[in-house]
C-alpha cells in the first residue's frame, strides 16, 4: 500500500471514530491526551501520529 492510500486510510479510520462516539475533537483530545488541534489534523490526513502508542489510544 502506498504511503498516501495508508494516510489516507488512517484519516478515515480516525474520522469514523470520531463520529462513532460522537465526540467532538476536544472532547477526543482530552481522551487521548492530545490537543484538539492535532486531532482535526489527524481526521483529514494532514498530518499523522509519530508515535504508534497514538494509534493504539485510538483503539
């Protein structure tokens, strides 16, 4: 899988866990200790976490 399809997939992910627990990114952040910035950046791939401990508090 290419880079940006992964992004791409990853953004998508993280965008339907969002709307499923129907959060907003503040309330998300605050659960997984980051701010809600880099979560709205997380939601349309503009950026990804660095660390796959991020992507585990997803889960």
């Amino acid at each position: 899988m290419a880079m940006d399809a992964a992004v791409g997939e990853f953004a998508g992910l993280v965008h339907a866990l969002k709307a499923r627990d129907g959060k907003s990114h503040e309330a998300l952040g605050r659960r997984l200790s980051i701010s809600a910035s880099t979560l709205h950046r997380y939601c349309p791939g503009a950026t990804i976490p660095e660390e796959f401990a991020m992507v585990l508090a997803l889960l």
